[in-house]
C-alpha cells in the first residue's frame, strides 16, 4: 500500500500513550489521522505497554474519540507478558501479580492463576502498571523473587504521558523491587520483538510500519523485528534525540503528526532520517 509516507507496507502499528493519546485526552489529529487511514482501506492496530487495561478497555477508550477499534486490534503488554509465562511454566501454576485487574485477566486467560502473596508459592511473578499498587504488594514481589521464582515486567517505561504531563510508569517500580532483590525481570513489552512480532501476526501483515513516540521501546522494537519504524512528536522524544540515537534505536523517519500516515493528505511534517 502508498500512504502518506510514499512507502509500501502492509499495516500500521501504533503506540498508544504519547501517540493516540495522552491520559484522558486525544493527541491532536491522532482521530482524523486513523479515520483516514480506515476510509483507505489501510489497516492498523494498537500496541501499548500500559498493562492497566484490557484490550476491552482500552478499545473502548480509543472509540471515546471518534475512532473505530474493535478489541482485535488491541495487543497490550500484559497479554503478551502472560502468554510467555504461559509457555515457561506448567498448566495452571501460580503467579503473584503486582499490577491491575487487567494483568490478573490476562494471566487468568492463560490458564494461570494469579495469587497474592510469597506465601501462596508462585513459581512466577508479573510486574505491570497499576495506579494502585501498593508497598505491600511490591514487597510480596520481592519476597517470591528472592525465592527463586522467575519475575516477568511487562515493561521498562520509566514514565507515561498523561494530560497533566510525565507521571512515574512501570519501569519506575520495577526498579523498586531490582534494587532491593539484586534480580533483573524478563521483559515482555516493547521493546522485545516478541511483541512486534505478535503486533504483525494480529494483523495478518509482513511488513507493518510501527510508529510510536519513544526511541527505547517503540523504535528499538521495531528495530529488533526488522520493521520500518516513525517516530511522532508528540510524546516523550524529540527531532534532536532521533538523530543522534544509536542505530539499534533510530527511526527511519520522523513525524509531526500522524496526518502523515493518510494517503493524498497532509505531509504531516514527515522527514526521513536516511
């Protein structure tokens, strides 16, 4: 297919905070940019780091501004995260959760089931994005940690972009409980190509762009999958840090706005990086 971009691909995939949205608040021309791209028969899917919702959800609050997304189109961290555990460990194990309803759901899905304490004997640990984790519950992480079961993240994001600006994310947390354990967490999320991967085969694509607005978990993952990747600024990194970013982290293009994705439309303010 032609976009915007005057490129072929098969597919768009795009990050959600910093890209689609940021909290409660759609990023300008993120909803215009994804109607043109449905009108052309050009289809895309959304994959995000933030575990705190299911793909139910999170669908949900993408149609909240004006957009069709159906849950199909939804691959979340926490899906992937469970999936993986899902393959390492036997039916039915048990899992201490420290994150939100959703990863419980997602763990549950995979025929796990998630406990709440080191007492319950976990034979793993998944760490993920809740607005209500609590000491204790990271504390309880760190005990089964210490134990020697094997500890999941479903990412590294220090931060995540909110109406109000950057507020302290997944990644913040998990280095609560590798300091004070010495471990160091599997990581699900971008940017592990096991999620672009699993992003394209949603997808049915070969060849899918990934656009996202950070450079150590949107580019770098696409990177790790041999997927072209655009950077948009509209969330965490800017121009400047594209183009002196290590290769292994560069994009092939950066965008000021997702408008540059519609074909016949706007250029978006699209700039190669070569």
């Amino acid at each position: 297919m032609t976009t915007g971009l005057d490129s072929e691909f098969d597919a768009v995939l795009l990050d959600l905070d910093g890209c689609v949205y940021a909290g409660a608040e759609p990023i300008p021309g993120a909803a215009e940019a994804l109607r043109g791209l449905a009108a052309a028969g050009i289809p895309y899917g959304f994959l995000t780091n933030n575990a705190s919702r299911t793909r139910e959800a999170t669908a949900e609050h993408i149609r909240g501004f004006g957009v069709d997304a159906e849950p199909a189109q939804v691959l979340t961290s926490g899906m992937v995260a469970a999936r993986g555990i899902a393959a390492a460990v036997p039916a039915g194990s048990r899992v201490l959760v420290a994150g939100a309803p959703a990863l419980v759901a997602a763990i549950e899905s995979e025929g796990l089931v998630p406990v709440e304490t080191a007492a319950q004997d976990p034979v793993a640990v998944v760490q993920g994005f809740s607005k209500d984790l609590t000491w204790h519950t990271l504390a309880e992480a760190c005990v089964a940690v210490r134990a020697g079961a094997r500890w999941w993240a479903t990412n590294l994001d220090p931060t995540l972009p909110t109406e109000r600006g950057a507020m302290p994310a997944n990644g913040a947390y998990v280095r609560m409980v590798a300091d004070a354990t010495g471990a160091r967490p599997r990581v699900a999320g971008k940017p592990a190509a096991a999620m672009m991967e699993a992003g394209a085969a949603m997808l049915g694509a070969a060849k899918p762009l990934m656009v996202g607005d950070r450079l150590d978990t949107d580019i770098a993952g696409a990177r790790a999958a041999g997927f072209p990747s655009a950077l948009v600024l509209t969330g965490v990194d800017t121009e400047e840090a594209a183009r002196t970013a290590p290769a292994e982290r560069r994009p092939d293009m950066v965008l000021d706005s997702l408008t540059a994705l519609v074909p016949g439309g706007e250029d978006g303010g699209m700039r190669g990086l070569g």
